[in-house]
DNA sequence: TAGTGGTCTAGACCACCCT
DNA sequence: GGGTGGTCTAGACCACTAC
C-alpha cells in the first residue's frame, strides 16, 4: 500500500488504517500505534494522520483515549451502516450477510404526485422520471423503492439507463449532478395488499417507511425517494459516535 | 461575543457561526465572510475556522463551493434533529415546536429481562435500575421509553435520581461514566393494548421502535433503551450531508 | 516522567469559480 | 486574475494516562 498525490491524502490513510483492522492486521479491541509512528511509518504529516483516525473515530471503528492510545472498537465488525449510511440499497444488503438483486418494476415517466411535486418544490402535474424497484436479499425482497426525478434534470437521449444503481450515481451519470445533502422522514407504516403481495409477506406486521429528498449545493431538489423496509428481513444496526 | 482560552476554540467558533444564522447576520442563502476575513476578525487560525464550518457542514447547515464560497443553508431551519439525535428526547420534541414534558412511570430495581441481559451483556437475572417514561409534547404521549441501567453501575446512595434527566445526563451524574457510542437498531411495531392505553391512541397504526445499547470508550455496555416513537405525533425528520 | 491524543498556529500550494 | 475553499505540512504546547 503506497501514497500517492492524486486522491487526498487523508482518505488514503483512513482506507489503509481500514483495511489493516479488516485483516486483523490491527486486532480488535487492541491498541493501534501512536499517531506519530503512523505519520512516520506512511511519510505523512501527524495532521493528515488525526483526519483519518477522527473520520473512523466518527464511524465507530476505533475509540480514541487521551493520554492512552486509539483502539480498535470489537464491537462494530458486523455494523456497517451508519446512521445516514440507509441509501446504498445493495450495500445495506450485502453488510447483514446477504447477496443482494435488483428489480426494476417500472421505469416511466408521469405526472408527479401531490406528495412529490411538494417534496421536490415543482409545480404539480410536472413530469417526472420515475422508477420502481425491489431490493432482494438472497432472493427475499426486502425493500420497495420508489426514486422519483425532475424529468427536466434528465440528461440522457432516449431513455437508456441501467436501472440498478444507486441513486447518487444515477443522478451523477445522467443528470450531471451531486448530492450535497438529503432530508429525510422515518415513520412505520401498515402494507396494504399491493404492496404485501410485491414483498411476499403474509404476516400484516408492520414495515419502515423512509421519505427522504435529495439537493445539490444550490438547494435544487434533485429527487425524491419513498422506500419500504422489510425488517424482519433487513437487520438495521447502526452505529453512532457520540462526540 | 468574544473568544476565550478554556473551551476548545473550534467549538466557539462553531457557537458563534451558528448564533449569526439564527439571529440572520448571516441571512438563509447568503454567502458567509471568507474563512480568512473570518480568522482575521475572530483572531485566530484559518485552520480553527475550517474545523468549525466543517461541522456546521456536516449538519447540513451551511453548504461550502470550492472555489466561490460557503452559503447559509435555507432549507434546514425547521430541522433540528440530525441523523444520530434521537437520543435526547425533550429537544426533539422542542426541535418539533411543542412544549415537552416528562412523566416517570415506573423507577425500580428488578433482574434483567433475557433480552436486557443479553444487550448488555450480562449474567441473566443481574439486577437493574429500570426506569420507565413518558415524553409528552404540548400534554400529547409522543414517546414511551425504557432505560436500563446495570445496578452495579449505580453510583448514588439509595435511590435518590432526577428521572427527568436524558440518559447522558443520567450516566454522567449518577454512574460517572460518559458515553463513547451507541448501537442501533430501528424496527416497526404495532403497539399492543396497554401500550396503546398508556400513549392515548385510538388507532392500531404502528409505531417506531428503537433498540440501543450505549458503551464507553472500554466497550463496556453501559445503558440500554426501549423507545416506542408515535411519529404522527412528532415528527422524525433529520439531515444528513453527503460528502 | 514519558508517551499519548487534543488543540492551535502559520504558512504553503492547489483546484476551482467568477468576472 | 483574484478570491474562494481544499489539502497538506511542520512545529508548538497542553491535558491526560499509564508506569
């Protein structure tokens, strides 16, 4: 593992710290070295070093102690998402074990709904791009997604889009836009017959419910996403630093 | 407002930003001084002020352009709760614009349910401090919770506690320990009869449930948390920044 | 007392946006 | 070109913990 100039410097040190707990390179519960061996050992500078460590820190990976040491947390292999971590679908499946698909059920475009024209801030009836999919953990479905988009912001010809990415990619690969933050409702919700018949469940036991809208830096909303956890299939474990 | 020695001049800044934009020095929208003119008037590094406006980044309430500058954000004023603050119940409620108030049902020393014991991890049967509540906003039951804490962890001679206190509060007071992190766990539940009769809803719609366990930085579990969130009375919105 | 993380500074260079 | 935020460095001092 070696540094180099182009990506920051900073989140190649947080990678190779991060890999080196994975490898057990740096066991669990035991101390890492001091952050000066560390600038030392990867020929950085001690500030360079602390960003890294306060970014895990933040993750809840290692827990830092004045006057002791930074240690690895043996409490947080099996916690990958963090709060806030709730929108890479696949990743989400993947880090509670699963092998992770994708359904694409619809991909249209329509007038948006009330709920959606609010959310996004345009104009009812205005049209939008919208895509259905169902998110299945070794085969289970274990989310329903709806990502709604202003079709104005779309910027392909056609309608030629790989309906399985995630939505910050989406919009980066095909409205030439990046997310600067989102806003986001949980609530708990009953399924009604649809919806229990599109995730197989036979039980009326309730489901999360997560409404969330996405903006740039300008404060344009960019989308709009209304998404159903099953999680009796879906584990949602995360871990929060306190600070 | 002036800069002081003893509190970590990141925080203050931080303070200070933050005091501007609720007050409209800086107004929603608008671009905030330079990170240099900012140093300059408050006297210290550029380095301290980047720290600060990093943070208030991360909370969603500026937003920073390389290149052209960092903006007030005016679409996080009514959202107070960030991802990872569902903790401290009486400012969500606030942050909601009702007025909260605690009513403690239950406050005894019991042996811990399987499912306590087995969070904190301790022998079955070792006894607890339970302490039941109700959060009220503007009168209306909004969130029922049940904290436990390890008896041996109890600090305090008899059983004399302010029960209003959140749980950070709690532990620092009366256990001496400060919290490191916190596990999560986020399911939907469909409440059963009395804890329909003690949150006053006619309905069966499904609550919010939160299972956490809090550690201090030796991994030592040191509270865990049973929270029904009755989201039709207060809202869970929350802000999360991409980068 | 020695070593650790916590804080802060001054200064440098870069990438990017605006005009 | 001039100003902005983004990155990185070297070095200083402090607070705390373990021994």
């Amino acid at each position: 593992m070696q540094i180099e100039r182009p990506r920051p410097i900073t989140e190649q040190v947080n990678t190779i710290i991060r890999q080196r707990i994975r490898d057990r390179t740096y066991l669990p519960g035991k101390r890492l070295p001091s952050e000066s061996d560390l600038a030392l050992e990867l020929g950085v500078s001690r500030a360079s070093v602390r960003t890294a460590l306060a970014r895990l820190a933040a993750d809840g990976l290692v827990l830092r102690k004045q006057g002791d040491g930074t240690y690895v947390n043996e409490r947080v292999h099996d916690v990958d998402a963090r709060f806030g971590g709730l929108w890479d679908f696949s990743r989400l499946i993947e880090a509670n074990g699963y092998h992770p698909a994708i359904q694409t059920l619809t991909a249209e475009r329509r007038p948006a709904t009330p709920q959606e024209a609010e959310w996004l801030a345009m104009a009812p009836d205005m049209t939008v791009l919208s895509l259905v999919r169902l998110f299945l953990a070794d085969g289970r479905p274990a989310i329903y997604a709806t990502n709604v988009i202003p079709a104005a912001l779309f910027k392909v010809e056609g309608d030629r889009f790989d309906g399985s990415l995630p939505i910050q990619r989406f919009l980066r690969n095909y409205c030439r836009e990046e997310i600067a933050f989102a806003v986001s409702n949980i609530e708990a919700a009953i399924a009604d017959e649809s919806l229990r018949q599109v995730l197989r469940r036979e039980s009326d036991a309730p489901l999360l419910k997560l409404i969330e809208t996405f903006y740039n830096k300008d404060n344009h909303p960019l989308a709009f996403g209304l998404s159903y956890y099953d999680h009796t299939v879906l584990r949602l474990r995360m871990v929060q630093a306190w600070g």
